[in-house]
C-alpha cells in the first residue's frame, strides 16, 4: 500500500504535467517545424537510434546541433508494426532481424534522398526488456526470444519452485538485494530452470545467451565473426534478474541455483562501448555504415528516463500506460550500502548509474479513479485542479524517497 498511494500520486502529477505543457507545446511548434527541416542538417553530426518493442520497430535520427542537444530529424521516422510477441510470451529472433533490417533500409534511404549520409556517428538500440535469446557458435539463433511477457504456466511454476528454495535457506531477501529484481516469471531465472528441467536438448544447442541488440550487432559485424557472441549491456543483463548490480557481474548463487553454465553467459559492457566494421553482407547493403559503431541496446524503462532528462536524483520519471512505473536515476554510490526497498526494484543502467522505482498495473485509468472517488464532473477543471494538489504530494514523497536513501 505504501508503493500504491505514490505511485497513483505519482501518475496523476504526471498527467497533470502534461496537461499544464499543452500551451507551452503548442507555442514551441513553430520552432519545432522550422527544426524538421532535413536539409538544415547536413554536415551535422547525425545518429540513428533502433527501437525494437514489443508491437512495432521503428527507427529514427537525430542531429547534433549545439553541444548538448540532439534535435530530431523530421520525416526520418520509419516504422513497421508487428506482433514480436506469442501467445507464450515468446518471439521469432530471425522475423525480428528481418523487420529491423528493413527499417534500417529505408532509413538509409531517407538519408541518402536528404544528402545526409556524410556524418553518420552511430547506431543505437532501445529494446523492450527483458528479453533473451540463444544462440550456436555460428551465431544463428537457436532458441525463441524469452521475454518479459513469459506466459508459460510452468514457468510460473519453476519461479514459485526458485522462490520456495531460497526460502528455505534465508535467503530470498538477499537474492533481491543482490540482483534489485523480485523471483518472478518476468525475468529471466524461472524460464533457464524451466529449459533445463524441460527442454534440455535445447540448452545443449546454446553456446552462448543474447540480448537482440548483440545478436544484430553480431549478425552484421566482423565483431560477431570471432565466436558469434557480443557482450550484454548492464541496463539489458540487469532486467533479466540475473545480475549482481553492485558488482556488475552474472550472480553466481543464482546461475547455480537454476543450473546454469556461466560460460554460455556473455559478457556484460556499458552501452557506449563501440563495435563498428560491417561484415562483407552488409557493407554491401549499407555502404555507408561500414565502419560505423554499432552500439549496445539501452532497456526501453532506462531510456524512459534519459528521454525524460531525469538523468539523476534531482528529477523522477513517471511513464504512464498500460502500467505506471516512477523511477530515479542514482550514482551507484547511493545503493552501495543501502538495501533495495522492498517492493522496488533496482537495476544497473550504466557504469556508473543504477535505476530505482517501482511500478503498478492500469496507470493509465488514474483520470477515471479520481473522478469516480471524488465525483468529479467530465470538464477538465476540476481534473486538473485535483492533479495540481497530488503533484504536490508526489514532490513531497520524492524528497522523502531520496532523504532515506
């Protein structure tokens, strides 16, 4: 209940939020319309960012235009809507690959058709998180991709099976201390124990574990010709529930607990370490990104908060959809000694950054519940004078947040 009243806090103020930026919005059009000007940007340094979710893969550019500021580039948006997600909460990594591969195409496209392929600085990757796959020495893909949506019932049966074991040696807290994750269906812990108890024939197959941003990465550069394999990003390895984030290092009472070998884990890299040298295949196909870097995938709830600029404890993110999730950039420092609350969860996002918060399901229905509670009439006043006041709240439970830790 404590996470709860926050958090419905929390997704009103961010409402609210948005409510009172409308007139600012509107009045920053015209600048926003002078800014989709493709051709203002050539020479400009200019990035493409991939974004693999769960209902479509899109990808977007931007161009350096002062220091600091990346300024989208208008008309760059290519997306093509797909289903990645099963019915069992699994996907098709080869139908991934090739969606992801047609939209860098027509990316490439748009920038040569706007003379803009001159300074090209890099490739990026946000993905839906979590989300895992295996692959053979080759680098094919041998496995479905895992994720966060698992709907196996023995799934969830081998999380219960995982949480019961440590139970029962005292040790269930520390697990969630150490990883900042909770022992649930979601991450990554109950499917390897359901594969190795179920489909062990399968786990033969994998040499090593992936995220999709390094199966790509490995599938289009010489980086993957040496053993098929790229390392993990922290914020990517963290969502599977299977990280020390204090140590940024696979967690070794965990892998022995569901069995797990740790050298078919890969390793674990920030985000901003380079793979750059495109394989023959595709220097053919991208020409212009043949030496390029490539970088690791950023987990969508991390880029939540670097999109939102609440890129440390002076500012909290609040995203507000399906679910609401409120969390907080810190220096790793400030968990260094500090326990993960409970009921929170705590992943590492970067060298030298963790990312606290939380979540609750229905955000988006925050609107209804207040207007119901306090038969509240349909007219946007009384609705945004109500966001006002728990804005207020939010600030005060964000000062206590941080105060403690």
């Amino acid at each position: 209940m404590k996470l709860i009243l926050p958090l419905l806090a929390a997704s009103s103020a961010g409402c609210a939020w948005l409510y009172r930026s409308h007139q600012q919005r509107l009045q920053h059009a015209e600048y926003l319309r002078g800014l989709s000007q493709p051709q203002q940007y050539r020479g400009l340094p200019i990035v493409i960012v991939v974004d693999v979710g769960s209902s479509s893969i899109r990808a977007s550019c931007f161009a350096l235009v002062s220091e600091a500021q990346w300024a989208l580039i208008g008309g760059s948006l290519q997306q093509q809507h797909v289903s990645s997600i099963d019915v069992y909460g699994e996907a098709d990594g080869a139908k991934i690959a090739a969606s992801v591969e047609v939209i860098l195409d027509q990316t490439m496209e748009f920038l040569r058709v706007t003379d803009l392929t001159q300074k090209i600085v890099g490739v990026g990757f946000s993905t839906f998180a979590m989300n895992v796959l295996g692959i053979n020495a080759n680098g094919s893909v041998v496995t479905p991709v895992y994720t966060y949506a698992g709907r196996r019932k023995a799934t969830a049966e081998w999380a219960k099976e995982i949480q019961d074991r440590l139970s029962a040696r005292g040790e269930l807290d520390e697990a969630h201390n150490r990883t900042g994750t909770v022992i649930h269906p979601a991450y990554a812990p109950a499917t390897f124990l359901r594969l190795h108890k179920e489909e062990p024939e399968l786990v033969e197959r994998v040499t090593k574990w992936q995220s999709i941003s390094g199966y790509l990465i490995g599938k289009w550069t010489t980086a993957g010709q040496q053993d098929g394999c790229l390392p993990i990003s922290f914020s990517e390895a963290s969502w599977m529930g299977l990280l020390d984030f204090r140590r940024s290092q696979w967690d070794s009472k965990l892998l022995e607990l569901i069995g797990m070998d740790s050298n078919k884990m890969p390793p674990v890299a920030d985000s901003s370490v380079p793979f750059s040298g495109l394989n023959a295949k595709f220097a053919r196909r991208w020409p212009e990104l043949e030496i390029v870097p490539f970088f690791l995938g950023v987990s969508d709830g991390a880029a939540a908060n670097i999109g939102s600029k609440c890129l440390d404890a002076s500012r909290i993110a609040v995203t507000i959809g399906t679910s609401a999730a409120l969390r907080v950039v810190l220096s790793e420092d400030a968990m260094k000694n500090a326990k993960v609350p409970k009921g929170l969860w705590c992943y590492r996002i970067g060298r030298d950054h963790v990312l606290l918060g939380g979540a609750l399901s229905d955000g988006g229905s925050v609107f209804k519940f207040f207007r119901e509670s306090l038969r509240l009439s349909d007219e946007g006043e009384p609705c945004s004078y109500v966001c006002n006041c728990v804005e207020i709240v939010v600030k005060l439970f964000t000062i206590c947040s941080l105060v403690q830790i």
